[in-house]
C-alpha cells in the first residue's frame, strides 16, 4: 500500500489545519476534530517490513521514550523449516538500531513489528483499580499519567507485553498511537517514517480508508486470538510461528 | 543494572513488576485469614479446647491487618493517589475492591468483634488507669461505661453474629487476592479458577501455623503451662486443612501435566531450573510434606506431650515457611517466563532499597511489634484480669 | 432499655458519621470531568491529544523544499517521508532559522535499510556493503533523493 499522490492530496489540507494550531502554540485537539467519527486501527503489512527499526526510534523521538523501554519494538524471527511451535527470536534493543546481519540456516527469516494493539475488550483497562487507563469513543487506549497509582496490574494483565512503568513519573506507559498528532490528521510518527509503508495509520470508522479494501482482500491475523482481546492491529501476512 | 535473560522475553518484560513486597502481602492478609478462622472455630463452632488461643488468635489477626496495607504502599508508584481506589473505584477490578473488602474486615468484622470482646476489660481499664492510657482507653470505651449482664449479653450474641459474617469475609479478604491473580489470562502460571481457593487454604494452613507457634512462645515467655490439649487440637486443625491445600495444588498440577498445553513446556522447564529449590525443595517437601507427616506421626504413635510440643513447633516453622514459599512461587514465578514462551528473565531483589530484602524483612518484623503494644494493652491471656489476679476468662459459649 | 444498648448506638453513630465524612470528601475531591465518556478523567482526553508535535509530516517539508520533494517524487525514495533519514524536525520547521538539521553521514544512516539481511524481502533493494562499496559513503555515487544511478545520471550529475 503505497503512500500515493491521491493520498497526499487528501492529507495536505488537513496537515495545514492541524499545523496552524502547532504554529499557533495552542495545540489541543483541533475543533474539527469528532471523536465519535473515528475508529482508530493499524495495518500492518509484514512482507513490507525491511526490519530498520525507523519506527522504533522515531517513537522514542516523538514521545520521549525512557531508554530500554519500547512503545514498539521490532522482532526477528527464525523459523527453521518445520518448526513453526519453537521459532527463534531476537529484539536487539527493540530492533532500534536495526538487526546484525546473521547466517541463515535452513528456514525463513522476517521481522515482525509490535505495539499495543488498542484492543477493543482490553484486558489492561478492565483491571486498573481506578480508572487512570481506559478506551477513547474513537478507539486508542491510554493512560491518564495523572491518575495512574503505578501498580503495575495493568502490565501483568497486557498479553503482548506492550506496557511498562516509566522509571521517571512511576506510572504506566505505552503506545498511545500518537494520540496528539492524529488527533490533528497527522499519522503517528512509526507510520510516517517507515519507508516501505509496512506500517499504516487507519480508521475504521472512514468508509473511504483504504483499510477496507485491504481486509476484504487479504488474509489478516491479529496476535494472540484465543485471548479475545478485540485487538485492532491486524497484520497481513503473518506467519503462525509469531507469538 | 543489567539483567539476564535467557532465550527471548518482549522487551518491556526483562523487568520483573511485582517484586518481594507483592510476596509479602498475600502471605500477610493469609495469616489474618487464618486467625481469624481459628478464633472462630471457637465462637462460632464451640470448640472448647482452642479457648486459650481465641483472643491471641484475633489480636494476631489485628496486628498482622495493619501491617498488610504498608508493602502495598511502598510498591506503587504514587502512594499518595492511593486514595483514588476509595474515591473511583473501578467495578471490573478485583484490586479496586481491595479498599472496600479491607476496610469492611477491619471495621466491620475484627475491630468490632475484638471491641466487643473486650469491652468489659476497657471499661475497667478506663477507670483503673491514669495519663495518656487512661485516655486511649475512655476513648475506646466510647463514652459509654456500662458493663451490666444484660449489656454483656448483647455484646456476646453480637459478637457471635459477627464472627458468623466474618468467617465468609476471612475468606472474601484473602480469596479475592487469589482472584487478583487467577483472573488474569494473559498469565498461564496465575489463571486459574482454582487460584481462590488454593490461597484460602493455604491462608488458614499459615494463619493456623502462626497462632500456634505464638501460643507456645508466648505461654513459654509468660513462664506458664502449655495446655496440650489445645495445642493438639490446634495441630488436628491444621493437618486435616492441610491435607486439603496439598490435594488441590496436586491437582492443579497433574492437570497441567497432563493437559501439557502451549504454556506447559516453558513452566515445566522453569519449575526445574529457575523454581527448583524454592517450589520442589522448600515449599513442597520442606513446607508440605515434611509438617503433613510429623502431624501425621503424632496422630498415630503415642507420644509424650514433651515430643509432640516439639514436633509441633517443628511442623509448624516449617508450615510458615512452606507458605511464604509458596507466595513467592505464585508471584515471582509467574513473571519468570516470557509470555511468549520463548524465554527467561530473572528477578534481582534489592537490599536496601524501597522494595528491597531489608525492607521486606522490616515489614514482617513488625507485626510482631504491634502485636507486643496490643497485648500490652489489651492481655489475651485467659488467665489474665485487668484489675484483680483471679481467672476470669471470657464466658463463650455458656447459657 | 436503651442503656443496655446505648454503646452500640454511639458506635453506629460514629460510623454514619464516617460515611457521610467520606461522601462529602469524595464529591469535593472526585475530578468534574470523572465518568464523561467512562470511568476515566473525561479531561484527559484532551491534555494527551495536547503534547507538542516532534515530527512534522511529509507534507510540511514540501511548503518550503519544493526543489527537493520534486526531484524525490521521480525516485524510488518517493514513499520514503523526508524525516526517516532527517530525524524529526517539527522544529525547524517552525522556525527555520533557528534550529538547523544535521547533515546525515550515509556510510552509516543508508546501511541500515540497505545492508543485506535474511530477514528482509528478496525484494528489496540490499546489498553487502563490504562488497558492494567497501564502506565508502554512499552518496559517492548515489543520490539520496533520487538513489538509482541512471536518474542520477539523467539529471546530469551529483546535486
């Protein structure tokens, strides 16, 4: 899915207005802006993935990720012929700063990106004590730094380990799909600096995202079924050897 | 402070969450769930021959309650928002009803029964003493001095009504931590619906330990006689609960090897390597087996009372040990593992730090501190009067 | 009749007294916007959705680097967004004058999506580049606007 000239037209005008309010020093969400006109999901293409890790920094970038803590990170992943139950797998610093190259034996190799996946029936918002995590009307799961107590049950609940504590304000932290910034119509700072566009921002709620055709006509997991999460990050092309 | 990881974890999870002090509190709320149940079996259930452990059982309780909040507070992030689970209580979390389970069994269940219990002694006391005691105990007496057999009366059915609700509410307080853990389905190790119950009986296996290992010490510290008739009693109840805590974690067990699901071979190689001294050694055979059959033993040869005391004290250290390890097995146990099933992490416990070794050692030591100050205040001794030296145990029981 | 019970009505009264304490400490203390959308500070919303912009987005750089994006648009870096090489520039972007992107060293920032790797797609452009270039830069002879040779060479040599 390649981001095209039909694509940036759309998003030109809407990169201005959101703009205007950057510049303007007064960023809260932009007026125009609906949450009960949006759906938040993300695709995410995995014979695209090159495994550059761009993402992983420009999230760090973006969001002031404390070192050794990942909102995303990248993972290799070795399977070795028919061995699809006991695959190996690394994650060099998230993948940040890219993979070594390694020797492959017999088998395939891919990377596979990871984030929350803002699930729908999240089990980490149904077990915070007090209501400091929680589900947007428009889909994207995020944590109140405010209110958070810092008990760690939500990151024991998470079955993706997509959750940590962030050691400086002690409450809990993760992937927030840049909330601030597609709240402006921008897309978050992964899918902007991927360069292959394995990665793709789409809201589930615009019956003009590419999104829909896409699921219509591909087959799309997401992780970890069997726990009914609801989760709304679906990759193509996924292997059944990933965890 | 770099930690080891073998094989593959997501890289948010090298870290371990829930550390020694998350150890602590289960095994804390677990002995007041006990006492109380052992006080109990003599309110509720008439069993004569525990009376001289009643109001130890429930100071106990008491003292350990207090204390069970602390490592909570010094785990999370932002203690001070603690409050907020009081305020905003969020109805699908089993923590957040933690607040309100504690608050009901502090206020509601043990105060009110040990108020009641004692409201005789604290109203002489009030006119007895002198200076700040004087206060603390008017206070307690809540302006009120009559003490009359009727009053009396009323605070005994009162109190039995009490100690029937609070039999369920032992079991809500220390059963919903064991839901805390055995609701969470992204962990193998803790989801489980037999969770609940394997901790309420573990709970009153230690809770039962400790009353009667105090008993003994603090009957051998008063240089009186050890009435052997209840330790035995004491040591009936713990075999035959026991017995059932052991048949459950078997079973959870065999299922798990049976069944051997995708969870299975990372948590049975985890049980071998990182969990074998802690889980096989200490909490199985040290903690289980061995007091199972030293009680077992007592109960088949004919022993002097000399023997069995030290078998008991024997059986029962090793019982609250065998617990605490079990705790530990519980909580750090279901962190060691990725929940990808492709690796291993390990738990670094500090010294000196927040929620360290030291710390942990701290928390536990004192409960027993408080314990001292109640019963100073308030002697559970049945042979104990707070104005003339005459027995004057508590009437229970007796219409 | 009563005196018998009289501690047990004082005690009662103590602890209506408590609840109502509480009810009022918690309609005072509760935040306003508590329970708008869920059981959540509705306002937090917003105080996220209000963190500052790091990233400034393709389209940003276009308003001022026409010749750039233009001459990128032919390439097959096209889809790559300016700040995947450049880091994020928000900033400059605001005041341009104030904060200067680095230039970027490409022995080491083209290797990372380019060097050869198992893992990625038999499609994609990588190479071995101890045997590709010997660990010279790569804008040597690419262009990192328009990286395939013959485009560089189309245009007449290095910009």
């Amino acid at each position: 899915m390649d981001v095209t000239r039909r694509h940036l037209l759309l998003l030109l005008p809407a990169a201005a207005v959101a703009w205007k309010y950057v510049l303007a020093g007064t960023p809260e969400a932009s007026p125009n802006y609906k949450l009960s006109e949006h759906w938040w999901s993300m695709l995410i293409d995995i014979p695209k993935c090159i495994g550059c890790g761009r993402c992983v920094r420009a999230c760090a970038d973006e969001n002031d990720v404390p070192d050794g803590y990942y909102r995303t990170w990248i993972e290799r992943y070795h399977v070795a012929d028919w061995k699809v139950e006991r695959p190996e797998v690394e994650s060099p610093h998230g993948g940040m700063q890219g993979f070594p190259p390694n020797e492959s034996t017999a088998g395939k190799d891919f990377f596979v990106p990871k984030l929350c996946n803002h699930c729908a029936d999240s089990p980490c918002t149904q077990v915070c004590p007090v209501g400091a995590t929680f589900i947007t009307p428009d889909g994207v799961v995020l944590v109140d730094k405010t209110y958070c107590l810092g008990c760690r049950y939500c990151v024991q609940a998470c079955p993706y380990g997509c959750r940590f504590i962030n050691p400086k304000t002690n409450t809990a932290e993760k992937c927030t799909l840049c909330y601030h910034r597609i709240s402006k119509g921008l897309t978050t700072a992964c899918c902007e600096v991927c360069p292959t566009g394995a990665r793709q921002l789409a809201d589930l709620k615009n019956p003009k995202d590419p999104i829909h055709e896409f699921l219509r006509t591909h087959a799309v997991q997401v992780l970890k079924p069997h726990m009914a999460t609801g989760s709304k990050v679906f990759y193509n092309g996924m292997d059944g050897s990933v965890r | 402070m770099q930690i080891p990881v073998e094989g593959f974890m997501y890289p948010n999870e090298v870290e371990l969450q829930w550390g020694v002090l998350i150890v602590l509190y289960p095994f804390i709320t677990g002995l007041v769930a006990g006492a109380f149940i052992l006080a109990s079996l003599e309110r509720v259930f008439r069993v004569e021959a525990v009376k001289p452990t009643y109001r130890l059982a429930l100071l106990t309780a008491l003292a350990f309650l207090l204390v069970a909040p602390l490592p909570l507070q010094l785990h999370l992030g932002h203690p001070e928002r603690s409050f907020e689970m009081y305020l905003t209580p969020h109805r699908s979390s089993a923590m957040a009803m933690f607040g309100f389970i504690y608050l009901w069994y502090l206020m509601a269940v043990l105060l009110l029964e040990i108020w009641l219990d004692y409201r005789r002694d604290i109203v002489l006391k009030s006119q007895a003493s002198i200076g700040m005691v004087r206060l603390f105990y008017r206070v307690l007496t809540l302006g009120s001095s009559n003490i009359s057999e009727r009053s009396l009366r009323i605070d005994e059915r009162l109190g039995y009504f009490i100690t029937l609700v609070g039999i369920p509410s032992a079991f809500l307080l220390h059963g919903y931590v064991g839901f805390i853990f055995g609701s969470v389905k992204a962990n193998p190790w803790w989801s489980s619906p037999l969770m609940p119950i394997v901790f309420i009986f573990s709970a009153m296996v230690s809770g039962i330990a400790v009353v009667m290992l105090l008993y003994m010490v603090s009957t051998w510290l008063r240089g009186r006689e050890i009435e052997i008739r209840c330790l035995d009693k004491i040591a009936q109840y713990l075999f035959y609960t026991f017995i059932i805590d052991f048949s459950l974690e078997m079973l959870d067990l065999l299922q798990r090897i049976y069944e051997a699901d995708e969870s299975f071979r990372t948590l049975d190689f985890m049980v071998h390597t990182r969990l074998w001294k802690s889980q096989v050694i200490v909490q199985i055979l040290l903690g289980t087996v061995t007091p199972i059959a030293l009680i077992g033993l007592t109960r088949i040869l004919k022993l002097t009372g000399t023997a069995r005391k030290r078998i008991y004290a024997l059986a029962g250290s090793l019982t609250v040990i065998g617990i605490f390890a079990m705790r530990w097995n519980v909580v750090i146990g279901g962190q060691l593992f990725s929940k990808s099933f492709l690796g291993y992490t390990t738990y670094k416990m500090g010294f000196a730090t927040r929620e360290g070794l030291l710390t942990a050692i701290v928390l536990m030591i004192l409960p027993f501190v408080i314990l001292w100050v109640l019963v100073k205040l308030l002697p559970p001794w049945p042979d104990a009067d707070p104005l003339t030296a005459s027995d004057t145990t508590p009437a229970h029981g007796t219409s | 009749m009563f005196e018998d019970i009289e501690h047990l009505i004082r005690l009662a009264v103590v602890m209506a007294i408590a609840v109502v304490a509480f009810l009022v400490l918690r309609a005072a203390v509760v935040p306003s916007s508590f329970g708008q959308y869920g059981h959540y500070r509705g306002a937090a919303i917003a105080e996220i959705a209000a963190r500052p912009i790091a990233f400034a987005g393709h389209d940003v750089c276009g308003a001022c680097h026409t010749d750039i994006v233009e001459q990128k648009k032919l390439g097959k870096h096209a889809v790559v967004s300016c700040e995947a090489c450049h880091g994020a520039l928000a900033r400059h972007g605001d005041d341009p004058t104030a904060v200067t992107p680095t230039k970027l060293d490409t022995s080491v920032l083209c290797s990372r999506c380019h060097e050869a790797n198992s893992a990625k797609p038999k499609s994609f452009p990588q190479v071995v580049t101890a045997d590709h270039s010997g660990g010279i830069g790569c804008d040597t002879c690419h262009q990192p606007h328009t990286p395939k040779i013959e485009e560089k060479i189309a245009t007449g040599g290095k910009k």
